[in-house]
C-alpha cells in the first residue's frame, strides 16, 4: 500500500541562537560628567569616533523644547516672551530670565529632570536591545552627581579643566560662568567621586586618546557592533 503524502507543515526555523552559544553580553553603560566648559561634549564626540553609542543630556532638552507640554508649562512659568518663532522653547531667552528670577530654575530642573531620566533610561535598554548592541554606551550627564544617578551608570567619568579654561570657553559662548558653576559640585569634589577624570586642558588629540584608553578598558574581548 502506498503511503499517503504528508500533509504536516513544514518545521519552523527561529532566531535562536544554537545551543551553547550565549546571548551577547550587554555593553557597559558609562556616565560621563563634568563642570560647564571642561569640554563634555568634546569627550562625547571622542567616544562616538571610538564605536561607542552616545547620548547627550544636552540634545535630550533639545527635543524636550519642543514637546507640548513642556513648552505649554514654561509658557505658563515665564511668559510668552521665552516662545521662538517657531513655537518651541528660546533658550538664549529662557536661561538667564530663569537664572533671574526667583525660583526659576527648581522650576525647570522639576519640569525637565524626570523626562530627561525617563528618555535615557528608554535610549539604554534599545541600546542594549541591538542585536548586535553598541560595544559601549556613554551618556553625558552635566550634573550626574547632583541629582544623585551615580548608580545608574557602570562607572561615572569625570572631564574638568583648570577655571581659566572653563571661564574663557563659557565667555566664548556667551554664558555666564558664575551662575551657572553654582549649580555644580566643585571640580576636586566631581572628580574624587568619579572612577577616573581627564584635565582637558590639552589638545583635542590628546583628549581622543584618553577616550580611547577608556574605550579600550571596557571592551577588551567583546565582539564590537554597530554604534
């Protein structure tokens, strides 16, 4: 007797890996910090250029500027005056009127600190989720220390720079250094609590290589993906 043709499904094939291979270890996460004008976003770029996958607090209030109820809330706060043409958030406007003024800038750090941890902490884990991830993670957190997010991090790195330095770089932007530096910790303090600093008063060159040391110490035998 002639045995019928089978009329199973084929098997299904998964993404599993095979049986003894492990998932990709989960790259480490990195808090980078420092005092205004000791070149954080420099150090960022420096560890971009490595593979790294960056994130900057900076761009995060960036597009937070530009959410509704951000933007509705400071409108509230400080008047139509801080509203660009666009709609979103002046801040060349914004930053000295809240420095100014009494209690405008508790104002926005309770307005902005629980987004900007909600968008990082949401960037990390799609990070980690890559498959293959980044092979190291760097977040730059101007007052990491201040609001207490050490123990988010792997390890927390600290780029400073002698006062002259930081003075003369905030002066070029524009900004004002004393009101600013206030709300930090002092440089000896940030960098007693990090796990390693960096002076930047250097070259860029030199500052590329100290972030390709610490790049190298966190990903010695891990496979490098895309950052």
């Amino acid at each position: 007797m002639r045995t019928p043709p089978s009329t199973s499904s084929p098997p299904k094939t998964t993404s599993q890996a095979p049986r003894g291979e492990q998932a990709p270890r989960p790259p480490v996460c990195l808090g980078l910090t420092g005092g205004i004008g000791s070149g954080k976003s420099a150090a960022l770029h420096a560890f971009a250029r490595r593979g790294a996958a960056v994130l900057s607090a900076d761009d995060i209030v960036h597009r937070l500027y530009r959410d509704a109820d951000v933007i509705a809330a400071v409108r509230g706060r400080f008047g139509d005056q801080v509203i660009a043409h666009d709609g979103s958030v002046d801040r060349a406007v914004l930053g000295p009127l809240a420095f100014a003024q009494d209690g405008g800038i508790p104002f926005l750090e309770h307005l902005l600190h629980p987004r900007i941890g909600h968008a990082r902490e949401a960037w990390v884990a799609e990070q980690r989720a890559l498959r293959p991830p980044p092979p190291l993670l760097v977040c730059e957190v101007p007052l990491l220390f201040e609001t207490g997010l050490t123990d988010q991090f792997d390890a927390v790195f600290v780029v400073t720079a002698s006062e002259a330095v930081r003075r003369r770089r905030v002066a070029a932007r524009g900004q004002e250094f004393a009101e600013r530096s206030t709300l930090q910790w002092d440089e000896a303090r940030k960098v007693a609590a990090a796990e390693g600093s960096y002076v930047n008063d250097a070259s860029p060159e030199a500052l590329d290589e100290w972030a390709g040391t610490i790049f190298t110490r966190f990903t010695s035998g891990v496979p490098h993906g895309t950052a």
